[in-house]
C-alpha cells in the first residue's frame, strides 16, 4: 500500500508556481493578484483562507482580503465582486464557502467574472468543463487529478465510485474521471446521500472518492481489495485529548481501510493541500489570460 503524499507534491508544485512567477515579475508583469472574501468567522473557513493567504505569500502572489460580518447583506457582497471584476490589478476572485443563509451562492458564483472564477463555479466554467473546453477547473477536483498522474494511477477502464454529488467536488470529480482523456475513461458511478445500499456500490469500486462529509463513513469492509481510496472529507470533530479540542476527520476510516487498498489519501495532508495548488495555478493561469482570451 502506498500513502499518497500530498504535502510533499503540493511543495513540488509550489516550487514550479514560484519559478513561474519569477519568470513573469522578470518581464515586467506584475504578480498574480488572488482576491479573497470571507463572511463571518467560521473556524474551517478562516482556517482554509489563511493556508490560501500564506501558500499566496509563500509562492509570490499578490493576495488580498476582504473581510465581511456575518450580517453583510447580498448586494454588498455583489458590489464588492463587482468592483473586483473591474479591478486590473486581481486576476481571481472567490468567495470561501460556507456563507449565511441569507446569501445564495448561486447568484455569488453567477456574479463572479468567469474569467476570474479561479474557482470554476460559474456555470461558464462548470459547462465548459462538461464540454471538454478550456476552463478553470475546480481546485479540489483538479488537485486530485494531479495526485493521481503524480503516482501514475491507471484510469483507463476502471471503475470510479464517487461518494457526493457536489458542485465543488464530486460533480467535477465525476465528469473529469469520465472524460477522454489522461487521467480520465473511467466508468463512474456516483453515489450520495439518498444511494440505497452504499456498500454495494464502492465495494465495487476500482477508484473510491469519498467526499460527502461524513466522517469514518467508509469503512474496510465497503472497500474492494487493492483499490485507490482518496478521501476529500475533512471534519473537525470534538476530542477533548487535542489542544484545539477537536481532530480533522476524514470520510474514510483510515486505519483499516490503508490494510487493504493499494493507494490512500491520508487526512489531513492527502488531498487538502492540493487544493490550494489547484486554486493557485487556476489564478496563474488567468493572470497570463490562459483560457479566456
Ligand atoms: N469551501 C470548501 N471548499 C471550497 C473551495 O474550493 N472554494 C471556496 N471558495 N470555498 C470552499
């Protein structure tokens, strides 16, 4: 069995993403500028907008933050996306989800320039996705499709179970994993909350992606022998024995199921820091008008 490494493939990477920011600030241009807006405080969220800041930081990125109370009406949050749309010096814009209630991610991922969607939650990039065109892919999906060429999985006529049917993972995931490509020509299967019979499903599986939250959900026995087992979930659960008081969980009950695959994500430090990767080099890419132009 072999743990796949994503800390280290994300500092192989942020490695590559520096060299080429080197290279652009060398000939005149400026940065990559990533904008970032946060409403509310949220312990997840303001946990994953600082890794994003400092990655931004640490690889030479122009990032900025904008910060905004839980009570921040919609149309205030569409002024301020508007404004960046227009902004010259910001390449990408994303709003860290979760948001309030109040706030309906459809009209904030609609709002949000597809060409700074660095995200790829606009139905522009979302279709262009599903069209096999050039568009910002979402990051996680994105970042696990680098893990699995990085280890040289074969995808070619295996059969995919992806776990969660989301707009950020598993949709992109699924479409990505099906496609003509390589990594792609998987015969997927999704599976989510209402799926009767879980188990008979990812039992079947050749590649297993488990993002649907819900810790431990997976365990050894609903695992096929020898298979790839990568796991998006990341929950914080209470454990009095942590200094924070909680532990990141993910949706695979790790420990037995690493006896029986041949290839695991751990949590953390599988497919999370590969995430932000996938969000940098979306911004690098509209920052050199990649894809919409
Ligand atoms: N919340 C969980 N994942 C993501 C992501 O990839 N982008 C944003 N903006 N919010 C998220």
């Amino acid at each position: 069995m072999t743990i796949i490494d994503g800390k280290q493939t994300a500092e192989e990477y942020k490695a590559l993403l520096k060299q080429e920011v080197n290279v652009l600030v060398a000939i005149g241009k400026r940065p990559p500028g990533l904008a970032i807006l946060l409403i509310g405080n949220n312990g997840a969220s303001e946990t994953y907008v600082a890794n994003k800041l400092k990655t931004c930081h640490d690889v030479g990125f122009n990032a900025s933050l904008f910060r905004f109370e839980n009570t921040v009406s919609e149309s205030e949050i569409l002024n301020c996306i508007n404004e960046l749309n227009f902004n010259s010096s910001i390449d990408g814009v994303i709003v860290q989800s979760p948001f309030p209630n109040h706030i309906s991610p459809q009209k904030i991922n609609e709002a949000i320039h597809p060409a700074k969607d660095v995200d790829g939650f606009h139905p522009m990039n979302a279709g262009r996705l599903q069209q096999n065109k050039p568009c910002y892919i979402a990051a996680t999906p994105k970042g696990i499709m680098q893990l699995i060429e990085k280890y040289k999985i074969e995808t070619q006529g295996k059969h995919c179970v992806v776990v969660g049917r989301s707009n950020i993972v598993g949709m992109p995931m699924s479409i990505l994993l099906s496609r003509n490509s390589k990594p792609g020509n998987c015969t997927v299967t999704i599976c989510h909350s209402k799926t009767v019979d879980l188990a008979s499903y990812t039992k079947r599986a050749d590649i297993l992606i488990a993002a649907i939250g819900s810790p431990e959900l997976i365990t050894a026995a609903m695992v096929k022998e020898g298979a790839v087992v990568i796991d998006v979930g990341i929950t914080r659960v209470a454990d009095q024995a942590t200094k924070s008081g909680y532990k990141l969980k993910g949706d695979i009950k790790y420990d037995e199921v690493a006896n029986k695959c041949s290839f695991i994500t751990p949590v953390p430090g599988g497919v999370g820091p590969m995430t932000i990767i996938g969000l940098l080099q979306n911004t690098l890419l509209a920052a050199k008008n990649a894809i919409y132009n």
